[in-house]
C-alpha cells in the first residue's frame, strides 16, 4: 500500500502540472504521514544528499558552459570545427557533429550543448539551403553528446550515487561518444546523398586548419586541463570542474574579451538558476528513493527480478528498457537518482561492471532528452529554430536511429565500456 500511495501521488502530480522536484517532495511527504512518521525525514534525506563534494561539480560545469557560450569559446570551436570538414556534400552537418562533440567535453549538458551550437550554426545551415527539419533534428540528436563525452553531470550523479570512479566513468563517455558521433556522421553521408545536400563551400586545406586551430587553441586546451588534471590524479572532478570555470572567465574575460561585466552578472545568475533546479531533483529524488527502500518495495523487487533467473545481459537489456520508459517523462537526472539505487544492487549480484551500467543509464537517459513528452532537447532546438517540435522529432529520426543502435551495442557488449579501464 505504501508504494501504492508513494507512486500514485507522484503520478498525479505530474498530471496536473506540478515540477519534478516538487512532485517527488511533496509524494514523499504524503507517504510519510500516512505511515505516522515525521515529514523532519524529509529534510534530513535532502541534507545527505547534498552533503557530498562529487555534487558540487555539477555547478561549477554548469557555469564553465555557460562562461564558454558567452566568452566567445563556442564560436571559435564551431569556426575551427569548420575548418577540419572542407567542401564535402552535407559539410555543415559533419561541423555540427565535431562541434557538439567538442562542446560536449566542456560542458556536459545536452541543452546547453544544443543551444550553444544551434544558436550559432543553425541560421548559416538555412542560408546555404540545408533542409531546416533535418538540420534541426541532428542538432536534438548531436546535443545528445553532451552529457557522453566527458564532463559528464549524469555520469557524476551517478557515480555519486553508487560510490563508483568518476574518472573511470569519464573513460567509459569517451568511447560512447566517439562511436555515436561516427554513427551520425554516416547516417549524414547517406542521406547527403540521397537528399542532394548542398556542398560546403570552404575548401580543405592544412594552413586553414593551423589557422582555426591557433584561434581556438585556448578553447581546445580547456577539455586538456579538466581531463588532464582528472586522469593525471592531480585533481579530483569537482576540482577540475572549478578550474574550468576559472579558465573559461579568465579567457573570456581577459584574452577574448567578450565578457562584460553586465553578461557575466547575467551568466551567474543563468548558472545559479540552471544548478538549483539540478540539485533540487536530485535532493528530492534522494528522499524518494529512499523511502521507497525503506518501505520494502526494493527488496521485493529484487527478489521478483531474482526469482526470474535472468543472465546478466538478459538484465540489462530489462534495464535499458526500463530507463527508456522512465526517459520519455522524467528528466535524466531524476531518472538516476530515482532508479540507480533500486536497480545497481541487483545487477551488481548478477556481477555487472559498475561502468558499463553506468553508460547503460547515461546513454538511456540521454535518449529521454530526445523522446517527447519531456524531451528536453527538443524544446532546446525548438527555442533555437522556432521550428515546432513535431516537425524537429520528424527530422531527427534516422539519427535517432543510429543513436539507439549505438545504446543497445553498449548495453550487449560491456567490453566498450570498459575498454579504456
């Protein structure tokens, strides 16, 4: 009866309207007084949950993305990205895919990553005569990198969450990002062809790329310093998360001098806003969870899915499934904390890496990003190519596709995850 209630006043709640965080507050509390105990627990639960240095990476990557979007250190990733393509059929779709990806190593928000790139790349694509609905699905599809390739926010939560390598996880992002990126860049060079794209019109050249390289050097080096100080051992992820910020004001303010005073109030005030809401869902989803442990509900779940005698793969695949469900309507973030603690246990007896499950729910939870009706990346390319969403999810489809392809091998072969290790 306790599930009962705790699921069932949640799933009103977002019925008729009411945020996430708040719905998983306010259900939590509802149960709580059902079963006479005090709603203090509350408080309590959303106090451990923040109590943990790994959390507050999430801020500082938060503002590091938005510091590099409005320091110039986007643009100058997109210029160089275009210098590395040259007059190839399609070319602008294969400088959306290396710009996203590289993006994504300094950011690790899907929207953000959407925004940043879409805000400048998408007006040029429709001047050249690019079609606007493919062009605005691959930007939903390749915005999908951002929370893969390291930094990753998702890959931190969960790492939190199961006490996992953060760094190890970071590993594991890098492959996965590398074969989603290859995957969508053939399924741009087929339907070049087969939808005549227009060619690009710069030429390749190596004095271009040298060229591109130097004017975004200080952009390519800020992943070297967050990786490189991660992987070296000499800072931890929250650690390097706050050089990033520090290195993308100090070039945005200083060297390219495109942060004013009045842009960085309002870059503050966008992170604080953009962080709270993070660190929000995760604390109430925190409480949630735990309530849900502590009514017995995940005990009997194991002993269901036990009982059931799945291979290990067998029950990832479940899980996959599972997480795709949950992504179509919770946000990512909640979806981890929500499901990983219920979920991990069980895969972790069946003998799991605790990596290749973390790209499970990484990728998993990425594809929600794109799958209406919560589909965060769609309302980001939306806001960007004032294009209605139905028409961005028709563009989107055959990357989708590709992007999926790439999940289920992931979730089958568990040596991509961990290849890196």
């Amino acid at each position: 009866m306790t599930g009962i209630l705790l699921f069932g006043a949640f799933i009103v709640m977002l019925l008729i309207g009411v945020p996430i965080a708040l719905a998983l507050g306010v259900s939590t509390m509802v149960t709580l007084m059902y079963i006479d105990m005090p709603i203090t627990v509350v408080g309590q639960r959303i106090f451990t949950a923040l109590d943990s240095s790994s959390i507050m990476a999430i801020p500082f990557f938060v503002l590091a993305g938005n510091l590099m979007t409005q320091g110039g250190i986007s643009r100058r990733i997109v210029d160089f990205a275009q210098s590395l393509v040259g007059g190839v059929k399609g070319g602008l779709f294969y400088v959306m895919i290396i710009a996203c990806a590289f993006f994504a190593a300094l950011s690790g928000s899907a929207p953000a990553t959407v925004i940043a790139i879409g805000a400048m790349l998408y007006p040029d694509m429709i001047k050249r005569g690019y079609p606007p609905q493919r062009s605005a699905g691959l930007l939903a599809v390749a915005g999908g990198l951002g929370p893969i390739i390291p930094p990753s926010i998702i890959m931190v939560v969960y790492g939190t969450i199961t006490s996992s390598s953060i760094g190890d996880l970071f590993k594991g992002g890098i492959v996965a990002g590398s074969l989603i990126a290859i995957v969508l860049a053939v399924v741009c060079f087929i339907l070049s062809k087969k939808e005549n794209w227009p060619r690009s019109e710069e030429k390749l050249s190596l004095s271009g790329i040298i060229i591109g390289l130097r004017k975004a050097f200080l952009a390519v080096l800020l992943p070297v310093i967050v990786l490189g100080g991660i992987y070296s051992g000499l800072m931890t992820a929250t650690e390097s998360a706050a050089a990033a910020a520090v290195y993308a004001f100090f070039v945005g303010f200083f060297v390219y001098r495109e942060l004013s005073p009045a842009k960085l109030y309002q870059v503050i005030v966008d992170s604080g806003k953009g962080s709270a809401m993070v660190l929000f869902i995760i604390a109430t989803s925190t409480a949630f969870s735990w309530l849900f442990t502590y009514a017995g509900i995940s005990t009997s779940l194991i002993e269901l899915i036990t009982s059931m005698q799945l291979s290990a793969t067998a029950y990832c695949l479940l899980v996959a499934v599972i997480l795709l469900i949950f992504g179509t309507f919770l946000e990512g973030i909640a979806t981890c904390v929500l499901l990983v603690p219920l979920l991990w246990p069980v895969a972790q007896a069946l003998g799991v890496n605790v990596i290749h499950f973390g790209m499970i729910v990484s990728i998993s939870n990425v594809i929600g990003t794109m799958t209406p009706p919560v589909a965060v990346n769609l309302f980001a390319a939306s806001s960007v190519t004032h294009l209605k969403m139905g028409d961005i999810a028709k563009g989107e489809i055959p990357f989708f596709i590709g992007y999926c392809l790439v999940f289920f091998l992931m979730v089958l072969v568990p040596w991509f995850s961990t290849a890196l290790l």
